[in-house]
C-alpha cells in the first residue's frame, strides 16, 4: 500500500483482518494529517467498528445529532434530525484528525509501515508487480493498491493521467478550542457566495470551514487569519464566535476544493482506493468514510474471490455505484450551496430536509 492518510490505515488493518501479509509505505516522514477535523457520517463509523476502532474513535469524538442550514446572520432555513435518519446503523460523529489518525495508526500498529519512503517507480509481470522506492530498495507484490489521495503517485504511474478539477471552491479549516453558544450539531450558515460551517468534535472543540465560490487563489500564512476574519465578517453572531479563537495564522489551513473523476480504478495489479480514485467536493462529509467503505469491501472481496483479477472486478462493481452517487451529490450540493441567496434560501426552507434525507438514505444500506 502506498499512502498512509485514511485510506491507507483502514486498508491496512482490513488486510490484517481478512489475514493477509501487507506492507505500507508513506513518503513523508510523519504521519500525513492534513486538514482540521472531519465529519463522519454514520456509514464512516460503522466500518470503524467493524474494524475494531469504534470505541477508540467515538471516545475521542462528538455526536452529531442533526445538521442545519442557515441564512448568513444565522437565522433557521431547515434542520435534519441525522439520529432519526441513521437509526440503527449509528451515530454520526465531529473529529479533529489529529485524534483520528493515530486510532488508524493503532489499527495498523501489525503491519509493517515504512515513512519517510516514496514509490518512485512500477513495472508489471503477468503475476506481480514490481515497486521501485525512493530509499533504493526494490519489491516484487502480488498487489499494489494507491491510497495516496487525490494527487496520487500510483495513479499516474500505472493506472490514469487524469489530473484533479478544481471544483469552483477555496476553502479555510481550523479547529477552535470552545464551542460558540448554539452549535449543538453541524450548522452550515450560506451567504452570497460563500459558506460557512461549524462541526463540534470532541473535548468541547469545533471544527470550522469558511469557503468561497471564486477564481483559484493562494492565500500565504503571513496575514492569513486577519484576512480569514476579513472575508467572514458579514456572517453573524456564531462565525463571530468562532473567528475570534484562533490567535495565529498557522493555526488557519487554507486550500483549493478539488475532485477527480476516472474511467478506470485499476489496471493490471495495479488498484486504486479513497480520494487517489474517485475524490469529491467536501459537501457530504463523504471522502474519509468512502475511503473507509473502499478499505473494507477490497479486502473481503481479496478474501473471497480465485483470482486477484476477479477480485479487482469485485471491488469496482460493488463501489462504483454508490461512489458515483456520492460524486454527483457532493457535486450538486457544492453548486447548491451558492446558488443566488433568494432562491436557494427559499428552496430550502420548502424541501430543505427532504432533499438532504434523499442524498443521504442510499447510504444507510452496506457497502
């Protein structure tokens, strides 16, 4: 496996699970965690539990018990009740991922990871694959599967040269250390243009990410939270709250929304999983917990068939489907979200809650 973000860990340990040998490499020289916090729907905890790590997870997490859009100076346009939705396949959960990922590091702990290493190179036989390293080694696999993300090294070395679209979008993420009075769930407040959102995760902290519908820009860290508080200043009392915790500009991650869209996952031994195959726009809350539903379907699907080939088949027809789903929703909701203000607000205060049961109730069966 090459990538140790989620993608990677989860495969990792559902490898180990379903008792087969695996080996990880990750070319930086920590742990990757990129980003704030996450959002998991309830299908994301789910596999979590499934690999053993649903205790560890929901310990250093908050529940989400529902998800809100609001106008931009925080007034209701329409609120989901996500225990009612979910029922019983569980809680949705807020999560910083600096607590996420060393529970996927444990859950790995069996398998031997290598950091600091990058794949540098492929070339494939009829029954293996051989993987060139950036520390001079060489070795031969039975598989080699990408989770290295939306930029992936193993993608254009073996599978596709499709680069990531940029979906419109620039976004801000930073985690606080308090909880702005109200947000009790995931409040989403819309502007004209741009967005705004608050996640609690655990310890009393909230996750925060303010976006833009424009041109693609750099924001560089000198000055950033000045102009991060600059842009969401219209936005009412709760982003106020929020944007008055951070005291440095490290503290603000900054970057482009971006998806991918390929024909193929996987060619010869040669397979993709997570964001290196099929990245979406973040509007769901869906990446970390299609990677987690990858992770696990290839693994059974390794366990179960004659082949490796077949199993590649397997695993492409069981997820394409719903990753498609996932894609076009996320899509449309990144589009939704900064629609004109008028028309948008009074769409979803009219069906607002139907339309987010609809996107998300295909998603209550397994994977």
């Amino acid at each position: 496996m090459v990538g140790g973000g989620i993608a990677g860990l989860s495969l990792a340990a559902a490898l180990r699970q379903q008792g087969f040998s695996a080996e990880l490499v990750e070319r930086g020289e920590q742990w990757p965690v990129v980003g704030a916090g996450i959002n998991l729907p309830a299908n994301g905890p789910r596999v979590l539990r499934q690999l053993g790590l649903g205790d560890a997870v929901a310990a250093a997490s908050a529940v989400l018990p529902s998800w809100g859009f609001f106008d931009q100076q925080g007034e209701p346009l329409c609120s989901t009740d996500l225990v009612a939705l979910w029922g019983e396949v569980g809680p949705c959960l807020g999560v910083e991922r600096t607590e996420l990922h060393p529970v996927l590091v444990a859950g790995a702990a069996a398998v031997p990871c290598r950091l600091g290493v990058a794949l540098t190179s492929l070339s494939q036989g009829d029954d293996h694959v051989c993987a060139g390293l950036s520390d001079g080694s060489c070795g031969e696999y039975g598989l080699v599967v990408g989770a290295d993300g939306i930029t992936s090294t193993v993608r254009g070395l073996a599978v596709s040269p499709v680069r990531p679209t940029y979906a419109g979008q620039v976004v801000w993420r930073s985690v606080i250390p308090i909880r702005p009075p109200g947000v009790t769930g995931v409040m989403v407040l819309l502007g004209d243009g741009c967005y705004f959102g608050m996640v609690p995760v655990g310890g009393g902290r909230t996750y925060g990410f303010g976006a833009l519908d424009t041109d693609r820009l750099d924001d560089p860290v000198p000055g950033r939270l000045a102009r991060f508080r600059s842009r969401f200043a219209d936005f009412g009392e709760p982003v106020q709250d929020y944007l008055a915790a951070p005291e440095r500009d490290e503290q603000i991650h900054f970057g482009a929304i971006e998806w991918l869209e390929l024909d193929c996952w996987y060619h010869g031994r040669v397979v993709l999983v997570g964001d290196a195959a099929h990245a979406s726009p973040p509007h769901m809350g869906e990446g970390g917990c299609m990677a987690m539903e990858d992770a696990l379907v290839l693994a059974a699907e390794l366990r179960a068939a004659d082949t490796v080939e077949q199993a590649l088949e397997a695993y492409v027809r069981r997820r394409r489907p719903r990753v498609e789903w996932i894609q076009e929703q996320s899509r449309a909701a990144a589009q939704a979200w900064v629609l004109p203000v008028d028309a948008r607000n009074n769409v979803l205060r009219e069906r607002g809650d139907q339309m987010f049961q609809d996107r998300y109730r295909p998603l209550i069966a397994t994977p």
